[in-house]
C-alpha cells in the first residue's frame, strides 16, 4: 500500500503540473505545502525531476495557509497542485478551489481514502495516538481508549500537539 500511495503521489503531481497552463512549457511545476522534509515530499520532488525535467519548487505553506492561498488566488490561480490534509482538501473543494482528477490506479485507491468524483484523494495515511505521563495522572489509571479522555477525571490534564 505504502508503494501504491507514493506512486499515486509522483503521478498526481507530475499529471497536474503538467496540465496546468503552461507547466510543460516552463518545466516547473507549483505545489503548495509540499515541504521536502515532510511526507517523503524531498525524495518525491527529486524523483519527478529526475524521471520528467520538471522542477517543484519546495513550499512551507502547512493545509490551512495553502487552502487560504487557493481561495485568494481563486480568480487567477498560481498552484499546480497541493498537498492537503483531507479536512482542507474536502473544505478546497467545498469552496470550489480544486477541479477533479483520477490518476492510474484510482479504482485500487480505498473508497474512504477519496472524493467519488476525484476533487481528493490520500497518497497517504497516518496513525493518531495519545501519551499519558504517569506522574501528572497522580495515582488516576492511564486511559485506555479515547472515550477514557471525555472522563471527568481527565479534565484539565489532556493537551495536543
């Protein structure tokens, strides 16, 4: 699956740059929140200029400034394509910021893991997951579940990164 996604990622990003207006021509290809440090998006963007000429610029943007890019620029878009989290990409599209596209394979992509008509998609997934310092519980038992932290006797206890 891992492979399958990355694929997915190397052709969406090389189909929709090079799609957009102009892209092939001028070899490059604008991507918002494709951090090379991020999602395995270095080796990514080094992969696609190796294989196509096309270069994509690194970009910091994280989902939430990228989708209000999209909206700001909607008259008169700048990005390619962009990488969002799912939340943002189904608000994108609410918003009417993001056309449609089926890349190779789209049927072996999960039905929970995209938009039906291809507005989104996932090129990958991640695990949440809680950590609990013992000390701080003060003798309270460690939550087992995530309706173990709506408990009363967590309140005040539970942060997020």
């Amino acid at each position: 699956m891992k492979h399958t996604l990355k694929t997915f990622a190397r052709a969406t990003l090389l189909a929709l740059g090079l799609a957009a207006s102009g892209a092939a021509m001028a070899q490059s290809a604008i991507c918002y929140n494709c951090p090379p440090e991020w999602a395995d998006w270095g080796t990514q963007i080094k992969a696609i200029k190796a294989k196509t000429g096309v270069t994509v610029p690194p970009d910091n943007k994280n989902s939430g400034q990228s989708l209000a890019q999209l909206v700001a620029e909607r008259a008169s878009p700048v990005a390619d394509v962009t990488y969002l989290g799912v939340t943002f990409a189904i608000q994108a599209q609410k918003d009417g910021v993001v056309g449609t596209y089926q890349p190779a394979g789209w049927k072996e992509i999960p039905e929970g893991l995209k938009d039906p008509a291809g507005h989104w998609f996932t090129i990958h997934t991640g695990t949440l997951g809680f950590m609990v310092n013992v000390d701080a519980l003060k003798g309270k038992p460690v939550p087992q579940s995530w309706a173990d932290l709506l408990k009363p006797q967590y309140k005040g206890l539970i942060g997020y990164l």
